[in-house]
C-alpha cells in the first residue's frame, strides 16, 4: 500500500509527474476531465482546525468523481479512546482513502500501517507535505515557464526559513528542499532550532546536515529566491504564545529583511498568517507576495497527488 506521509515517499520522477499533472489539472479548472475517484469514497479525518486543507480537500475529492467524507476526531469513537488500529481497520473496509490531520506523527504512521487504503498527510506536528509540494509548485511554476520543467526549475534555488525553525513548516521545507534541489537557511531564536527528530529524518534520508541555520535574518535571507515564514504560534503552543511572540520578534519578515533577499525573490507563507508579527502588511502587500496563489494551487496539487497514489496503489 502507498501513502503520503512524508515529503520524500514520492521520488523525483514521481515528483515531476504530480507537478505535471497540477499543471494540467489547474489548467483544466472547472471541468470534469479526471474522474480516477469515480465510485469512491475518502474519509477525512481532522483532530485540528483547518480552512485551506479541507476545502481544497473536499472539493478536490469531488472534482475527481469521489465523494468527500469529513470526520472531526471528536465525532468519531477514535476522540472517545477507540484505538487508532481498529478505526483504521474498520474504515478501510468502507472507503477507499484517507486524509488525515493530527497531531503525533507516529499516530498517522499507525493509521496507514494497520489500514489497507492509501492515507494522505494533512498535517502533523511533525510534517505538512502537501503544503511544501504546493508551495514548491507555486514557485516552479514561476521559474519554469510555460511547459518548462518545473522540478529542474527548483534546482540550486534557495529558501530562506525565518521564525519558529522547529515547527512542521520548517521541517517540512528540510525535507523537502533536500528532495527537490533547493538550499535552505533557516533563521530562529536561541532554542528553536530544527531538532534531533528532523536531524534523524534527513539521516536516514541520505540528506543528513542538508541545511543551513543562523540566529541572523540576513545571514539567512541573502541570495534567496523565497522568503518563507510561518505563524509563530501553532496549533497546540497557545500556552506558549507570549514568550513565543517575545523571542521571535527579531525574526519578522519586514519590508526591509525582505529587501535583502534577491531582487526578484517570492514571499511565500502557508495562511493564516498574523499580520505585524511573523510578517508585516507591507510584505503581504508586495506584489511578490504569492500566498494567495499558494492557496489556491493546494487545489490542483493535492489533486494530482490523490491522482498519483490511486495509480500507484
Ligand atoms: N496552510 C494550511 O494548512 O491551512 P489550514 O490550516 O487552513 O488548512
């Protein structure tokens, strides 16, 4: 059975082959031409909030012939102790996937490893690859041009990482610059460096010491080709919120850190974002600003990515 767990469970040419199929598939917009999930059903099931994965999810699902099932953890028996084994055993034997956002990364890969039907990452604690394979398909297609290739246009490029440089989005983007052929650098306050998780994950992956980190902004920000940043406060840390906001001041993606990248660098952010702390209004104002593009290709990515593991499994 395949899944898609993490940023590297499709190879290269995979890659290139969900990259190009978005295109077509964004191309496409509004028309039934794909129907590889005609007859089916995927269960989505969410523990955490979300606007973007789930709508795009949902109408994603649809577009595709399938029918969408959405299941907050806490209206299924799993939010009431069933274990992660047997509901994964008992819906594997009604629908034909799973997309599933959560918090411990271990409870996904039990999931998919006591199931029979594909699962799909919809975000953990830990990874959000269908975010990083979006936004990298946001930028490819900037650089590749029309037709061009858009995983060889990620080849030597670099992202610049500024903020909370432990969270999923930054490992997410580790893993996941490591698989495409980008650089990055990544920039945070004392305490928040990647960790030893992300460390043993690029190990094991034949990427180990595959980026690079700075407590400077500007270290990390020159020569970028994307500048990309998060909220400061995830799902889960609101207890932490005060001294989050206070260490990582220094790390806001102004006008002026910005300005320091390449002249024609992108401003990427995966929304929502906090306006006047990790980046200003100014930066999201900039017509380099590319995250309403982001949202919207999450749509035409995840679809070729569901599309992809169906063929594949
Ligand atoms: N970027 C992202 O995953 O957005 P949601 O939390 O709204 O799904």
């Amino acid at each position: 059975m395949k899944h898609f767990l993490k940023e590297t469970d499709f190879t290269r040419q995979q890659v290139s082959e969900v990259f190009a199929l978005a295109r077509e598939l964004k191309a496409q917009r509004g028309r039934k031409t794909s129907q590889v999930l005609a007859q089916q059903t995927w269960a989505m099931i969410f523990s955490k909030s979300s606007t973007r994965t789930r709508v795009s999810f949902e109408v994603g699902i649809h577009e595709l012939g399938g029918n969408p099932l959405f299941l907050n953890k806490n209206d299924i028996q799993l939010g009431r102790g069933e274990t992660i084994e047997d509901t994964a055993k008992v819906l594997s034997r009604f629908v034909h996937g799973l997309v599933v956002r959560t918090y411990e990364h271990s409870e996904l890969e039990r999931l998919a490893a006591a199931g029979s039907v594909p699962v799909i990452n919809a975000l953990t604690d830990f990874l959000h690859p269908c975010q990083i394979y979006t936004d990298a398909f946001t930028a490819a297609e900037r650089w590749a041009g029309a037709g061009g290739d858009l995983l060889a246009s990620l080849q030597g490029r670099k992202i610049a990482f500024l903020g909370d440089t432990a969270c999923n989005m930054a490992n997410s983007w580790i893993l996941g610059a490591n698989h495409f052929g980008m650089k990055i650098s990544l920039s945070g306050p004392e305490g928040y460096a990647p960790g030893a998780e992300i460390d043993a994950l690029l190990s094991q992956e034949g990427f180990a010491g595959g980026y690079h980190f700075t407590h400077d902004p500007f270290e990390a920000v020159k020569d970028a080709d994307i500048v990309y940043t998060d909220v400061w406060v995830s799902m889960g840390k609101e207890e932490e919120s005060k001294e989050r906001i206070r260490l990582m001041a220094p790390y806001s993606v102004t006008g002026k850190v910005f300005a320091a990248a390449k002249p024609d660098a992108l401003f990427m952010h995966c929304l929502p974002a906090h306006e006047g702390e990790e980046v200003t209004q100014e930066v999201l104002d900039h017509p380099r600003c590319v995250i309403f593009d982001e949202a919207e290709n999450r749509l035409h990515v995840q679809k070729a990515i569901v599309a992809t593991l169906v063929a594949r499994s």
